[in-house]
C-alpha cells in the first residue's frame, strides 16, 4: 500500500514539474530565453511517465539531427545571372 503510495507520489511530482518546465519553455518562444533548450527538457522529464512525450522527444531528436544537412526549401545560390 505504501509503495503505491509514493510511487502515485513520484508520477505526481514528475507530471508538475514536467509540465511546468514545458509551459515555461513555450513561454520562452515570444520572451526572452532559452526555448530551445527548456521544451526539450521538459519533455524529458515527462518523458519518464508518458510514451507520447517519448515519440515528440524522438522527433524533435530526428528533426535537429536531419536538419543542417538538408536544404529543403532553400534557393540555389551558385546560379547568377549578372
């Protein structure tokens, strides 16, 4: 009974802190701060309770890791016409 307890207690505590540090991070988006760096670790604290943090945590992992090598989107620049 006691364990369950206080393992209801972790989730708890994990599920607050989780969310508040994703909120902050959000926050961050339009203020001043380092977003970038506190959503991600928001999700990973909840990551700890939620396979939906896990899978958003893994995309966004994939996406930075994708993302300086393609050019998607961008302009050819070697081609100018004078």
């Amino acid at each position: 009974m006691l364990m369950k307890t206080l393992q209801q207690l972790r989730r708890m505590i994990v599920v607050v802190v989780g969310f508040t540090v994703l909120a902050i991070g959000v926050a961050m988006i339009v203020l001043p701060g380092p977003a970038f760096i506190v959503i991600p670790t928001g999700l990973t604290i909840l990551a700890a309770e939620f396979v939906w943090a896990r899978n958003l945590l893994k995309r966004m992992k994939d996406k930075m890791k994708r993302a300086p090598g393609e050019d998607i989107g961008r302009r050819n620049n070697d081609t100018r016409i004078d």
